[in-house]
C-alpha cells in the first residue's frame, strides 16, 4: 500500500523514492510504445500531449454509465451526462490552444469541450487518431487547468476514444508539469505522498510518540489516510476505506530476515499479513471517526531484550473518553526506539486523485526511557517521487497560520504548492500529555 514508505522506512528516517519521468515527444497510439518512451523532464516544445492515462479522471460518473480510464485513455465513453477531466499545470500565462487527440470508430459525435470554464463544441469523425482543434483561452495565472470532456450526441455505439489532450500556445513556452513517466501513471493519478520529518533530540531514546490529528470538515476523501505516527518499521493512523467504512490502522513491516508477529491486541481488532510492497503485520479496528475530530495517538517501542522489538500503539476517542489499544506486534532480529519520526498524508485510490485532502499534525511530544517528556516543535516537509520527479506539485505542508498546527496537503490541483525539504516551527504548547501509561488497556 505504501511504496514511497516502503522505501523510506529502508532506506532512512525519510528517504524520497527516485524513479524514472518521461516525456511523450510523439503521439503514441497503444500503451506499449508509451511505456518505451525514454525518462527525461519535461522541456520546452512547441506542443505537449498530455496522455489521459496519467492526467485523466472520469469525475462524474452518470448512472449506467461505463467511462473508464485505461493505459490507452478515456474508453467506453458511451453516456452524455459523464463528464472526465484532464489535469496539467501551466507556469505562465498567455494563450493556451488545445486539441483533443481521438478517434470515432463508426459514425459521427459532438462533443463538448470545457477549458477552465470557457466551453467548446466540435463535430469529431474517423477511425484513426487524430488530434482535432478544439479552440484556444487566454490563461491569466499560474496553476492547474482542467479541460473537461462530455458527450452532446453520436450516430456510432459510442463516442470516441480519447488518448491525449494536446496543448500549444504563449502559456506552454516553459514550465509545464503533468504525468508524463508512463510506467509510473498509477503512483501519479494517486497524486502526491506528503510527509513531516521529526527530529529526535541526540542522545536521547525516545520510548514513547505521542502525537495528535484533526482532518478539517470536507478533507476526509475516500482513500485518505492521515498517518500520524511513523517511524522506522511502521506506521499508525486513519483512513477513510469506503463510503461506509473507516479504520484505525497499525502496520510493521517484516525485517529483511523472519516474520513480525503479533503478541496481543484490543478487542474488535484485525489482525493479518500483508503484502505486495513489502511484507509485514497489519491491524486495524473499524472505526467510524470524524473529520473535525481530534484524535491523540501513541505508540510505544521497546527491546524485549531476547533480540527482538515490540510495537504498540493506542488511540484516545474523544467519542469513548477513553484510550483503545490496537495491538503490539514483535520484530525479530530488531533493537531499537523510536527512530525516523514522521507523518503522512496519502490517497490511496488512484480513481480519487483529482480530489484534494488536507490534515492537520500538532502537539508532538517523546517520552524517553528515562522516563522524561520533550516536546518536538520543528517538522521538515517533504515528498515522494511523484512530486519530486515533477509528475505533480498539488503537494503542500508546513504551519497553518491560523490553527498553530502542522499541515499536509495533496491531491485536488491547487495551484499555490509548497517547496518540499522546507523546516517548519511550530509554538511549543509547554503541556505535556497527561495520559497515565500505568493504566493503559
């Protein structure tokens, strides 16, 4: 579930994944050639094709309808009140023309054609790819545009294929950002990892996190997951799994060699293995949380002295008035603390990655084995490879003026992105937790 994570928990505290960008120079016509396209950024050109693949959403899916987006494009696109919504990021303003590449296997379709607002019609015809005019705006800042695709009507079962949106003009002359490393489309639609680095005092080992999240009202999209304790091995938080399911989840990975097992957990929890970017022990309690709700997370790390690590975490309710354990699992062949502190924001649903999701990190504290609690105020923001490989710059992280708290922000194009690898201090509080760890279930 977690590449960039994956690969930050091996590597270092955080480590940002490196992978490969490409730049479509042609109009490919199948999956195949563009995932042979050779990895390079993005330069200047007279025109780009941004690939739906990558950019692409269908963003109103009407009842019955069947819009579907493929390795090839738009594809099944037979319902006029579907609507899907491409992505690319200008840099300057000026004119922008766009053209959209598709072909019409049988008949003829009208279609409609939305640039940021301004909306074109255009007759489409033909069996083969082609790139059809659609019309040319007038961009007046920097920042995202969307070009937005509908149906009006078609004499054919269907009303097109769509590969790419091709765009030229004054505004693309220079620093224009989209997806365009195709084996990498799905970690792009999924739009960026965002993360906040903790610093652990020196010479000091940090036992216990303590940590807090409050997800704004509106922030809480379907594949969200707020993780608010990271740390070299795991990870602990919340995620929204459906429209009718949300959990509290608590992973730690295998090491390189044996098993992580599970000692013990709280009542309602799931226990299993997991897979696929690596190897490791999942738990997590279904539990209907709620966006404007704080919720306080702790977890605690110790040696069992035997060779081996155990991992715990809890969560304060404010719904129970009460702290929940989750589980402790135990790491073989591991003995540490806490070490590499983080939290993240992620979507995991790479269908939802035109949607936007913000969360907000405060009142970080450790407790060390000596039994003192320090106060941690600084947090460095940084991001996966989709941001660092320029695929996106919908990423955001820092201090909210306005709360005091630390931020994470991804996903929904906005235009005003924040530089990653940028410190942030936040006001110590000077209050530390007060719960009682004697009495923890």
């Amino acid at each position: 579930m977690k590449k960039a994570h994956l690969i930050f928990m091996l590597m270092a505290a955080i480590a940002i994944v490196s992978c490969g960008k490409s730049m479509q120079d042609a109009l490919p016509a199948d999956a195949e050639s563009l995932s042979k396209v050779k990895a390079s950024l993005v330069p200047p050109a007279s025109s780009y094709a941004v690939a739906l693949a990558g950019n692409g959403f269908v963003t109103t899916l009407a009842a019955g309808g069947a819009e579907v987006i493929t390795n090839n494009g738009l594809g099944s696109w037979t319902n006029a009140n579907s609507i899907t919504s491409t992505y690319f990021r200008l840099g300057q303003t000026g004119q922008l023309n766009v053209a959209v590449r598709m072909k019409v296997p049988s008949g003829s379709s009208d279609i409609k054609v939305t640039v940021n607002g301004t909306a074109f019609t255009k007759t489409v015809t033909g069996a083969a790819y082609t790139a059809f005019t659609i019309g040319t705006v007038n961009i007046t800042s920097a920042g995202y545009v969307k070009v937005e695709l509908q149906g009006v009507s078609k004499t054919g079962s269907y009303f097109g294929d769509v590969s790419h949106i091709v765009i030229s003009g004054s505004a693309t002359t220079s620093n224009v950002v989209y997806a365009n490393d195709s084996t990498n489309y799905y970690w792009s639609r999924r739009g960026p990892s965002v993360h906040l680095n903790y610093p652990i005092p020196s010479g000091v080992s940090a036992e216990w996190f303590y940590n807090e999240v409050t997800v704004p009202a509106g922030e809480d999209k379907i594949g969200s997951y707020f993780m608010s304790n990271g740390f070299n091995g795991g990870y602990f938080g919340i995620q929204v799994n459906s429209a009718t399911e949300r959990r509290v989840l608590f992973s730690i990975w295998d090491p390189t060699t044996g098993k992580t097992t599970l000692v013990r957990k709280g009542p309602g929890v799931v226990d299993n293995a997991f897979g696929g970017e690596g190897t490791g022990g999942q738990s997590y309690l279904v539990f209907n949380w709620q966006a404007g709700t704080t919720y306080k997370f702790l977890t605690h790390i110790v040696p069992d002295g035997a060779g081996a690590t155990d991992f715990s975490a809890w969560i304060y309710t404010p719904e129970t008035g009460a702290w929940r354990f989750i589980a402790t699992w135990k790491r073989p062949g591991t003995n540490t603390y806490h070490a590499g502190l983080y939290s993240f924001l992620e979507n995991f649903n790479d269908k939802n990655g035109y949607m936007g999701r913000s969360g907000q990190y405060n009142n970080q504290w450790i407790r060390s084995t000596t039994g003192v609690w320090t106060e941690i105020t600084t947090a460095k923001f940084t991001a996966d490879a989709t941001a660092t490989n320029d695929q996106r710059r919908d990423y955001a992280g820092g201090l909210d003026s306005t709360t005091g708290r630390f931020f994470l922000k991804n996903g929904g194009f906005f235009a005003n992105y924040v530089n990653y690898n940028t410190t942030f201090t936040r006001t110590a509080t000077g209050v530390a937790p007060t719960v009682n760890l004697n009495t923890l279930p």
